[in-house]
DNA sequence: GTGAAAGCGCTAACAG
DNA sequence: CTGTTAGCGCTTTCAC
C-alpha cells in the first residue's frame, strides 16, 4: 500500500490505464537503468539475482507489458508468425480441415509465446498480401497450408529471406514443410478396400489443381496396380471438398456400378453416403466407402466412415514449433517432416472389427516415398506406435 | 554498405528481396526528404503532384513496404485489430460459426487494409492474453466473440482504454456491440411452430451459462406465452452447440413427446433430426424442427432444415469496420448494432412452401426490443429487406 | 553486473 | 509544398 503510493507519487499519480508505462517507468520504479530492466525482461543471465527480484518484483505490481513494436523494431523480432491460408481453399470453410489447423497453431502459439496473424489471402488481394507479409518486417516467419500445386504465395516466400513452412509439399521447390505421406496413406486405403474383396473401387478426388489430391489420387493409383487392377476413368470422379461435390460425384459414379469408393477427405465421403442412400444402396453391402482425415464428425455419419486419420491439429502445432526453431536457426538445412496416418476402421468398409487389430497384412506397410522428392526427411509418429505424434528422426541418406 | 547496395539497386544489379529498404533509401532515390516519401505513403495532399508520381514510381519500381512495426511506434497505431474468440467455445469447431465469422473478419480487414491477429484464449492463458492484448501496442482494437455471460476479457477491455467491440451482447456492460435479436428471433421461430398448430414444443438450448443460449430461450419462452401457452421443464433440454449434444438432448425430450422442437443451432438440431430417425420418428409430420443460423449445411439436412438465418459472415465484416470507426473516433458514443435475422423456411418444419413469401400474419413482428439494454441503437438489415445488410439508423430515443 | 548511448524505421510537429 | 528535427519504446554494443 505503501509502496503503492509512493510510485504514485513518483510517476505523478497517473492513472495507470491512462498510459502504457515504458521500460523507463520500470527502471525508475526499481531504482535500476533502462538497459537492466530490458536484460531482466529477456532473462538475461548478467544480472544480479537482487536487482533481478527487484525489478520483477516491480513488473508485476504494475502489471507491464513491453511494446511490442518497439521490441520487434530493436530487436528485429517480435515473435508473432504468419498463418497464411489461401482463400480459394478458405471457402471450404464447413470442412473442418482449417478450423482445427488454425487451433492447433493458434494453441501452440500460446504455449510458446507467440501470437499469430491470420491471411485468409483472398484472390484479389494475395499480390498484396505476399508482400505485405514479406517486408512490413511484422512476423517473423510465417505457416502456409497451401493446397495449390503452384502457389505465387509459396514461391515469392521461397524467393525471400522470409522463414516459412508449408503445410502440404511442393511439387518442384525444396522448401521446409510438414506433410502427410498421401501417397502412402491413400494406397493403403484403398489397399484395405481390395483386401475386403471389392472390384470395382472408385474414388472422388479433391480439385485437380491441389497437390493433396494428386498425391492421393496417385496412392489410388498405385494401390490398384499393386494388384494389377486398372485405373478406370469411369470410376474417377472429381469433387471439390465438399459434401456438395462429394454427393455430386458419387451420383456420377453410380451408373458405373462401383462396389467401393475412396473419398479424398470425410466431408465428400459424407456427400457419397447420401448419393448411395438417395439411390438405395447399402453401405457397406452394396458399396465400400472409405474417407480421409478422420474429422470429428467421421463417426457421426450413417455408417460410421472408415478413414485415413491425419492429426490434423497436432501438424498446425508441430508446423509452430519447426517454424519457431527454423527462425531460431537460420541457415540450418530445410525440414521436411511427413507425419504418420493411422487407418481407423469404422463400419462403413464393412469390416466388423472396431479396431484395426494388426495381425494381418497390414504388417507389411507400403515402403515410404516422398512423390517427387526424394530427400531424406523426420517421420513424424507411425502407424504402429500408440502415440502419434513421438518424433523420430530419420537418418540423413 | 546501404550506400553500396542502393548504387546496386539503381544499377539493377541486386535481388529486391536481399535487404528490406526503408523510407530514407526511397527519398534518396526519388530526391527528396524521408518525410515526403512519408507523406506520399499515407496519402496526405501536401504533395505535390508532380513529386507525388516520382516518389511513387519509385516506390513501385521497388515494391517497398513500409515497416509496421516502425510506423506502429511512431504513429501510435498498427492497423492490427485483434480477433479474439474464447477457447471454451473455440473447442466447437466442428460449427461453422467460427469459421464463417473469422472469415468475414478477415475479408473486411483486407478490404480495409488492416491485417487480424487471432486469439483463440484458452482457459489457462487467459489472463496472460488479456494482458498482452491490452498493452502490447499491437493492435488498435479488439473484436471480441464472447458468449460467455460474464466474461473476464470484456470486463478487463471494458476496464482499459482499448477500442473494442462485442460480437454480441453483455448483459450489464454498456459496451460496443454487434449482435442479433435472439430474444426476438427465437421468439419468431417458436411463433411460426405455433401457427402450424404444433402443440407441445420443445427447445434444445445451448449452454445456459452463454448469453445467446440465454436470449434464445427467453424468447422461446415469450413465442410460447404470447399464446398462453407454458414453459413444460421436461421439454427443455441442455445441449452445447455440438451435433453429438443436440442428438443427446433430442433423446432426452422424445420420452415426452413434442411435435415439434426449437434448436438453438442449426448443428444440434442435425444432430436431433439423427436421433428423430434412430426413434422412427418422421420430420416433419411427427416432429417439426427449426434451427437457427442457417449455416451452410442446412439444406443439405435430411429433411433439409428451415432455420433462423443470422448473416453470420456479414455480421464480421461490419464488426471490423465498427470497430475501425470506433477506433477512428475515440470518445463517440457506445455503438449498439442490432443485426437482422430472417426465417427461412424449408421442409424440417412441415411447411411446403419454399419460400417465406410474405402475406401471412409475419406482417406483424414482435416488437423489438434488447432484454437487458434499452438503450438505443442501430439496427442493420431487416426483416422485410431484400437486402438483409444495408444499414439504418434509427433515431436515438 | 550495470549504465550510457546509439539506433531500429517511421511519423509528426515545426519551420520555412 | 517540402525539409529538419524530435522522438515512439525497446535492444544492444560498449564502457566502466
């Protein structure tokens, strides 16, 4: 109470709401030099324990809270990153796919310190954006989920001096990012679907232009002519991530008599469920379905999908925390992490076991291949492990 | 070293994108002082025209970006507003109310050159974020979606000097809000299962702890007494804006038999119409359902859903631009922005007719009124509009 | 260990 | 209309 006063009448009874203190408030409240209450402030270790309790002892009373643009201006850090995410994808705003990225990046954020500025990069704006997030000198790195195969926003980043992340690959640049092995997952999908029997296995891709889908599309592929089964364009329909377009292509496929189908994410595979229903076929007698990601309303439909689990919200924080040590270590060699995907078997494949009981051919995995680049990268979880998320670290080829 | 790299740049020879510039390059190419260049960029008309192109062109020629961290020190304002949305609501991302809100937001912030930094406040930063939000000096303003009924957040803004706007409304506060009539709007949604001769009228609320829960059941309560009708406990059910939640609460009213149910969100009354079918009950000729926010699902619902549309995208775009007015005219009266809702009316409620065409007794809306506030305010939209978001002011009282 | 001093890149009076 | 001059609040050498 005492002391209360006293800086009152040090700093001439103003209000403290009235205005941010400064760097200088605290070091005259704490009898101490600006530079001092700086070094407290940023933990360094050249200050005596004393003067440290001191000066502390003084924020919090106070309650300060540095400038953060002063900081970012001196120190050339202001510990904010960017989270870009292209709006022509933005639009599929039901799936939840971004939600639980952009609350796993906002999450870890939190958790270390960081705040993070959100572009949804409209078409129009994205010249501007690319430069604004570039040089305004505001973030110090930045996420990019970019779906597009050739993203402007990716190659000026790749282009600048600008950290960044992609959260997807790159077909052709060898940039830092954080995938799924689509690939991989999306043969072993379909791989289940023909160790259940079934013949004639469709699919419904995401938009041509995505990177996501052509891996996916591609794992397809690859998983019919594990069994020399060919790819019939019949058979391939193309949807745009929603449940919309999933609906519209399962009622393109339909005549073409599929008995299974793989749905490039949970959302179309929701829009196939009501296209088989509304044409009174059974799932999963009559036709297999199988989704991806395993989104939270995965196990809501009717049946229950069977689905390529992708920890959707783990990679947002997992691509923070790459993100966070690439911007701590400039210059260290690019990241490519590819995180594990867990195939969880619900009803609607047809398999009754609830769970994925190993034990069968699945033992035998696919080999690991990054598409078209062929660096070593970090695997991130496997399927095998209980956890998901336990880095491990890939030896350098 | 500046000096050589600028001879390099008026020679062509060096990448753009190797070392930010700063105003004083810009002048020294175009020959004239930093603070013109200043003036040019923030398009102050003490230029003269002719410097203005020079200084322009060089500008572009360069594609030079002003630091933000430098002008938000000096000028006292960023052009960041914050968007802060609650984690213990966050968690319900499978809703596309978020997704749909961050995404309006986000549009008028490009629109108006402003970029959006996103808090997604978990409980236990909470505090720690309040702080940083307040003081930091990075954004000018705060958005805030706050449903909770009495949230620490807005009562620590409404403490500070911090421009700041509520995405609905406080029930004691006399703060700057943006919201919709849920008491009416809730109201007229029970009306119109009354005028199809419903008797016995359920309604899934959200958690009762949440302002708008608490309006939209208020105004259950009013459609119901407007015809005598009584509140029955037993047809009230707690749900908490989840599909998992509205299927729960839907199981608990069918033991009491309602023909017809008022849910709160268009996702828990999906997940009532899921449990509706599980009982073998038919939509609408056993039980009508209405939902609310008509979000993009809801026509895709199984009957396709009628539901009170609330323009939830619309509604964050103008919350960006109250908010920059507000911040643009510190000490202006209290905004108070009502947002109109409108019924839209599909098959779930057992009304044939495709569109609410008007000529019924929905000539005579409920009057008008904010529960906890008489204040005056704005209403944006109406009812009657073609065009739900043009705005009106209506007279202060 | 601590303080003094020099900026970070920009805006904003104030002169002219 | 334009240039000069002070800072904004912080970090960071560099002395001591």
């Amino acid at each position: 109470m005492l002391k209360k006063i006293v800086e009152w009448l040090i700093l001439g009874a103003l209000p403290r709401t009235l205005m941010p203190l400064t760097l200088e408030d605290i070091a005259r409240l704490s009898g101490v030099s600006r530079s001092t209450v700086s070094r407290v402030i940023n933990a360094d270790s050249n200050v005596k324990d004393e003067t440290r309790q001191k000066v502390l002892q003084v924020i919090q009373n106070i309650n300060f809270q540095p400038n953060l643009a002063a900081r970012g201006l001196a120190a050339g850090r202001t510990n904010i990153i960017g989270l870009v995410i292209p709006a022509s994808v933005a639009v599929i705003f039901t799936d939840p796919y971004f939600p639980l990225l952009i609350q796993g990046v906002s999450g870890a954020c939190n958790a270390h310190n960081h705040s993070v500025m959100l572009w949804l990069a409209e078409p129009e704006y994205e010249r501007r954006t690319i430069r604004q997030i570039l040089h305004n000198g505001l973030v110090d790195g930045v996420i990019v989920s970019s779906t597009l195969m050739d993203d402007p926003i990716v190659k000026s980043l790749y282009e600048s001096k600008m950290p960044f992340i992609l959260i997807g690959r790159h077909p052709t640049l060898d940039v830092n990012y954080l995938d799924v092995d689509n690939v991989r997952a999306a043969r072993e999908a379909t791989q289940h679907l023909m160790r259940l029997g079934r013949k004639r296995i469709a699919t419904i891709t995401g938009p041509k232009n995505q990177i996501a889908s052509y891996d996916r599309y591609q794992g397809y592929v690859k998983g019919l002519s594990d069994r020399n089964q060919p790819v019939l364009p019949e058979l391939v329909a193309e949807g745009d991530w929603t449940e919309a377009g999933g609906y519209t292509a399962m009622r393109r496929l339909i005549p073409h008599k599929p008995d299974a189908v793989f749905a490039a994410n949970d959302v179309m595979a929701a829009g196939a469920l009501s296209a088989l229903r509304e044409a009174q076929l059974r799932v999963p007698e009559d036709v297999a379905v199988v989704g991806f990601d395993d989104t939270p309303n995965a196990s809501r439909t009717q049946p229950p999908l069977t689905t390529m689990r992708q920890p959707i919200q783990s990679m947002g924080s997992l691509a923070v925390e790459t993100l966070i040590d690439i911007i701590d270590h400039p210059g260290s060699e690019t990241r490519r992490i590819v995180v594990a995907t867990e195939l969880v078997i619900r009803s609607s494949c047809g398999t009754l076991k609830s769970k994925s009981e190993g034990g069968d051919d699945r033992k035998n995995p696919v080999d690991l291949s990054i598409p078209t680049l062929n660096q070593p990268y970090h695997l991130v979880g496997n399927p095998a492990d209980e956890n998901p998320i336990l880095r491990r670290r890939v030896k350098n080829a």
